[in-house]
C-alpha cells in the first residue's frame, strides 16, 4: 500500500490495485494513523482489556462491591486526557501564543527608519509604511515592498555592525 503505482485510466488516476487515488491515498493516511492511535488508547486504557477476572463459560457473575476492582468513574476517567491536554498547553499553545503577541506588538511599533531583518534574511531600513505593506531599502536606490507580516525583527543597533 505504501509504494503503491500510479497510472492513469479511464480518464481516471488509478493506483496500482485499480481503486481510484483518492481512496488510495485514505488507505495511506489510515495506515499511517492507525498505529499511533493503537498505542493511545493502549497507554490510555484503564487496567487490562477485560472489566473483571476470568469467569468460566455458565457460572453467574456477582459484582464486587469492594472498591479494589472497580474501573475509576466520572472525572477520574478524563484525568489522563486533562494532564496531557495541560502538558499541551503549557509546553507548546501558551509559549506560541506569546511569540505571536509579541511579534504583533513589534510590527504595530514599526516606523520609518527602523533597521530590520526579514522573514527570508534581507536586512533592510524602513523607507515607507501602509497597513499591510512596508517599504524597505535593501541597498542604496534598491527598495522593495513586501507585506508587514514577514518581518522577521528589528535591528538593535545598526545593520552595518551585523555585517
């Protein structure tokens, strides 16, 4: 499934088994899903795939009411998935939300003059400012305009001492 061919027929792309490529193409990502999630809910799951110990076939069961067999309720069942949705949090959505605020703020606080650094490298002086474009001289007479989103930082200093 995963080298699969490709050939065109019919009018038609066709993987190497005759189905059409857009189903090809799920069956790969199942494929490459389908192992992680195995593994969560097995890292995940309560105790053992069972509820109970091993009852043989025609017996009746009678529950326990001892509090050491039973599967943990309520919240207790959602605790795994709250930490990790924590860890989560704090280890990756909080510190990108604040990299993004910050660079916001930078860009909100751009002004003619300042010496800057782009998204692709380009080291510049701010020559001109829209709402959405700024304008930025990247050597003598050589200006370029390019969208405010994709300046990378302002230039502490003086460009000439960076290079």
């Amino acid at each position: 499934m995963i080298g699969s061919k490709v050939s065109i027929e019919n009018g038609g792309v066709m993987c190497d088994d005759g189905r059409p490529m857009n189903i090809c193409s799920k069956f790969r990502l199942v494929w490459s899903v389908l192992p992680v999630s195995i593994l969560t809910l097995l890292l995940f799951s309560g105790s053992s795939w069972a509820d109970g110990a091993a009852v043989p076939a025609g017996t009746s069961v009678i529950p326990a009411a001892s509090a050491a067999g039973q599967q943990p309720g309520g919240w207790m069942a959602f605790a795994p998935f709250l930490l990790m949705f924590g860890v989560m949090y704090f280890l990756v959505l909080r510190p990108q939300q604040k990299k993004m605020k910050e660079q916001q703020q930078m860009i909100a606080a751009l002004k003619q003059g300042d010496e800057i650094v782009t998204a692709s490298g380009l080291l510049g002086k701010v020559t001109g400012l829209t709402e959405k474009v700024v304008t930025v001289e990247i050597a003598q007479d050589v200006r370029v305009k390019m969208l405010k989103s994709q300046v990378s930082q302002v230039v502490k200093g003086s460009i000439k001492d960076l290079a």
